[in-house]
C-alpha cells in the first residue's frame, strides 16, 4: 500500500519501466559521484583531503591545514546526506529510522567495494543492490536489511579490505 499516488514510469528495453524520479535518482547519483572524483582529483581542497585521510601528520607537515579540511569533510559529508535524504525521502514513508535500510546497504557497499576507493564503493553499490534485490525476490522483501548485514558479516570475516582493497603494510 502506498500514501502517495506513484509517478508515471517510462518502458525500457527488457520489460523494464523507470518512473521519472527514479531516473533522477539516477542522474542525481552519478553527477554526485562525478563532481566528488572530479573534485577528489583536481582541486587544491580535494586533493589536501585525500593526503589528509592518507596521513594526517604528513599532510600538516607540508602545510595543509588539517582542522580546515576536518571541517571541509564534515560539510561534504553533510551535503551528501542532504542530497540523500531529498532523494530518497518521497521514496520512503516519514519516520524515525526510515534511513536504517539505506545507510545499512551503503555502509555494505563501501565494506564490499573498499574503504579507501570510489569505483570500488560504486562497484560495491552495485553488487549489494543486485544481490539485495536478488534476495528479496528469491525469499522476502523482508530480509533485504538481513542480507545487507550478512554482507558486512561475511566479507569483514573473509577479506577486510573488501573484494577490491588492497592490504596496506605500513612501517613504524
């Protein structure tokens, strides 16, 4: 049962129909994850970030400053939480843990993918939604948040750096 009246969907190839806010959920996503890979690689902010997150002391020593950066990361990570929740609030009925499911598949598609890489997470993304997905039709829509959890279970167990990490040895 649904509140609110579902939004008209267009025919794609495969028998496959997309409403038009799932499309911009879509187009939302990936110039998101465009403008941060751009934004990760390009600029002076971007890149003082990413040294900082590799090592702090070392970033500070060549003059970044890091409680700038703690705070620039902090917005940037408030601003993708807004983005989300705008995106995916008419999707969801309004109450206090409606972004449980949400934040439980995303943090397992970072834990799938790697911590420390984005096409990896966005492979991850994908493959968590699939098998999600997959689940949900085989056993139950009701299980969806098990399986997420059974993912972050199964490959911390398995490999903790994630399908596509790569083991980091550092010396002291």
């Amino acid at each position: 049962y649904h509140f609110f009246p579902q939004p008209k969907s267009r025919p794609l190839p495969l028998g496959v129909h997309l409403s038009v806010h799932d499309a911009w959920i879509i187009g939302a996503a990936l110039a998101t994850a465009l403008g941060l890979a751009i934004f990760f690689r390009t600029t002076r902010a971007g890149i003082a970030l990413r040294a900082v997150a590799q090592n702090e002391r070392a970033a500070e020593l060549m003059g970044v400053r890091v409680a700038r950066i703690h705070a620039l990361t902090w917005g940037i990570a408030t601003l993708l939480g807004a983005v989300a929740g705008i995106l995916v609030v008419p999707r969801l009925f309004l109450e206090p843990s409606m972004m449980f499911g949400p934040l439980l598949k995303a943090f397992a598609a970072a834990v799938l993918g790697a911590m420390n890489s984005e096409a990896a997470a966005i492979l991850g993304a994908w493959l968590v939604g699939f098998i999600v997905v997959l689940a949900g039709g085989v056993i139950s829509t009701e299980f969806q948040a098990t399986i997420a959890f059974l993912i972050i279970v199964l490959v911390l167990t398995i490999k903790p750096d994630g399908l596509f990490g790569r083991h980091q040895v550092k010396k002291v």
